[in-house]
C-alpha cells in the first residue's frame, strides 16, 4: 500500500475517506485504516491507536467540522484507543460494540482495549445519521463477541472492521471468539448485496460476495483439516498447526493455535470432537 501513506487521507468516494495508523504489525499488515464519513458533518470508524502523530492527521481531516460520532467496529487495541483522545478533541460520543473483558489467550496485537467506555452500545440495526448520511450497525460476531459492521446508507458500501479484511482471514480466538457465530456473520453478509467492503485493514474488497463465499469455504477446508488429522490419531493444537500452516510466519503462530482451538470448540459444540488432556479425538 505504498500509494497509501500513514497519515495522509486517501478519499475513497464522495462521503468516505481512509486515514492509516503508524501501526504495522504481523497482525495489523500496513497498520489499522480509520474512515472518515460525511461532507458537512462526520463520523470516524474505528480511529485506531492512541498515537498522537495519528490524532494529529485525523484532526487535519476533520478540520473545523463537527463530528457527530465516533464509532467502533470492536474495541482490539488497534482499533479504539484512539476514541478517548478523538472524543476529548471533537466532543464527539463514542458509540458501537459493546464492551468484553474476556482474556484471548495472548494474541499480541489483537488483545483488548481495557479502558474502552463507549457512551452509547449499539445494537444490530441501529442507525447513526449525520448531514447526508446514515450509518447501521449490522452484527457481525465472531472475531470478537460483540463485532460490528457499519454500511453506509444507499451507497451499497459496509465498513466491515476484522470479520472481512482487504489482506488476510480474521483470527477467531477463543473465549470471546467463536467460530459458529463467525461464520453465522458470514452467511449474514453473503445474504446482502453490498458493493463494497472498506475494511480495518487491507485494500478495499470491490467484489465482497465472492470473498466471503470463498472464506466460506476456506473455514470450511480447515475443519475438514482438522477431521481428517484426528482420524489418523490424537492431536494436540500446536501439532495441527505444524502440520495445517506449513511455511507459516514464526510469528503468526500464536494465532493460527487460536483459530484452531475456536474450530475444535466449535466441533466439540457438534459432538464430532472431544478433548482428552492436552489432546483432542474424534468421537
């Protein structure tokens, strides 16, 4: 994404721009992207880390308009520190997923923000207008419990946060992470029609139906994986993993075990698997 700059607003279409955070990571790829929406008033979607270098750029954006609100995809670290020091600034309400304190198991980047206080919890279906546009917040859980995705009046255009991005599957990390809710939130969104996905990270999905069938289907793939392990013998989850993500970044691991786990969970659910110890049967 060289043609798109840290901190330099990239104006995606007439209500929508991107502003992208000086955070990279494994788990963020080119960093977390924030979305400025509206012409004579705003809102801004997931404002990302508290880096003051990346407020500065929002509030170059923002300039002298008034911000209406200020909302939240899911409170990962790297998408709402920034809301606290955005509301301060704007006087802005923070509204959209509701707040979850269950510990993920340690997944870096992706861990929760402990002091997201949103001001308003949005549920699914609520609107958020401004001059000229309206927001809904479409539930979407999953990657978290309390996800949300935002689509954008009758544009045809949804905010889609970490359930779809524009670069890589969303990890499913249990607790809060569940793998039959994520790909409930899927088929949600295969039943829509939107035109285009403006995810927290990666290019822009111009062809969103077909991304998340084959998402889909890629889940459905891994758990044929994991069946298919078992059979032959019991496996603990870093064994699957070695064996599933051959040639997968060292640092993607942690991760990759967490999506594991969340399909083991989710088979158990079903009664196809089991845990034993430290290993997992087939039934």
């Amino acid at each position: 994404m060289a043609e798109h700059p840290t901190g330099i607003p990239i104006q995606l279409e007439p209500l929508v721009a991107r502003v992208l955070a000086p955070n990279p990571s494994p788990y963020t790829f080119t960093g977390t992207q924030a979305h400025v929406v509206g012409t004579r008033d705003l809102a801004v979607i997931d404002p990302g880390p508290d880096a003051p270098e990346h407020l500065a750029a929002l509030l170059d954006v923002i300039g002298a308009r008034p911000v209406r609100a200020i909302l939240v995809t899911h409170h990962h670290r790297d998408h709402s520190p920034a809301t606290r020091a955005l509301a301060a600034a704007t006087g802005a309400p923070i509204m959209g997923a509701a707040p979850t304190h269950r510990s993920e198991g340690g997944q870096g980047d992706a861990a929760f923000d402990a002091d997201y206080a949103p001001d308003r919890v949005l549920a699914d279906g609520e609107v958020v207008s401004g001059d000229g546009w309206s927001l809904q917040a479409i539930a979407t859980p999953g990657h978290t419990s309390s996800h949300l995705c935002f689509a954008l009046g009758d544009t045809q255009a949804l905010f889609s946060g970490d359930h779809v991005m524009g670069w890589s599957t969303s990890v499913v990390s249990p607790p809060d992470g569940e793998m039959g809710d994520y790909m409930r939130s899927l088929a949600v969104l295969m039943a829509r029609e939107d035109r285009v996905y403006y995810p927290g990270h990666g290019e822009a999905v111009e062809n969103p139906r077909r991304l998340v069938r084959g998402m889909m289907g890629h889940r459905k793939q891994r758990e044929g994986q994991i069946l298919r392990l078992l059979r032959d013998a019991p496996h603990d989850v870093p064994a699957m993993v070695a064996r599933m993500y051959a040639g997968v970044d060292p640092r993607l691991a942690p991760a990759a075990e967490r999506s594991v786990l969340a399909h083991l969970i989710d088979l158990a659910g079903r009664d196809l698997v089991r845990e034993e110890a430290t290993t997992w049967v087939i039934r």
